[in-house]
C-alpha cells in the first residue's frame, strides 16, 4: 500500500467543505491547522506593535492548513474533491502539495 501524503492550504471560510471532502475522498489521515500566509494576492496589510516598538506591516493573511495521508489509488479523486471545494476562481483560492509518505 503505497502512501501520499497531501498538504491543501485553503481559504478559512472553506476549512468544513475541504475537510468534509477529504475524508469521503479516502483519506486515512487529516491533521487541520491555522496558519497565515500570502501568495499571488499579495495579502492584506495590518499593523500590530511588538515590544513597544514601532509598528511594523505585515501582509500575511489567514489560511487553513490540512496534512492527509492517502492511497495512492484515491489521489486523483482526493484531488479533484479538493479542487472543486476550494475553487472560486480568483486569487487566494489556495495551493495543493503531494508528497511520498515517510516509509514510502
């Protein structure tokens, strides 16, 4: 049984969908995470002081990470769940890695 294990990084707001698409696409294994991150949308700016310093920007927004671990005869499907829960089109819509399982 050769294993994936395949990192999605997705808007917040569609976190329950992925979720709920990774299982019933087979996943064995799935680990949710909260993160913050930028990609081709360049982000938001805000401010935020740390240790009574100046006020530094950062352009990082919210995201929501998931590690699966799937077989690899339920990628593709895993995939395809994934692409069509998270897509809208537009910038932000997230990213999609597949890596060899450890042991693999």
């Amino acid at each position: 049984m050769a294993l994936k294990e395949v990192i999605a990084i997705v808007r917040p707001e569609k976190a329950l969908e992925t979720e709920e698409a990774l299982f019933k696409s087979g996943a064995l294994f799935v680990s949710r995470h909260s993160v913050f991150g930028r990609g081709k949308e360049m982000g938001q700016q805000f401010f935020r002081s740390w240790f009574r310093l100046k006020s530094r920007s950062s352009s990082y927004l919210r995201k929501t990470k998931f590690s699966a671990l799937v077989e690899e005869k339920d990628l593709a499907k895993l995939i395809q769940q994934l692409i069509a829960k998270n897509r809208s089109k537009t910038f932000g819509d997230g990213r999609i890695f597949v890596l060899p399982a450890a042991g693999d």
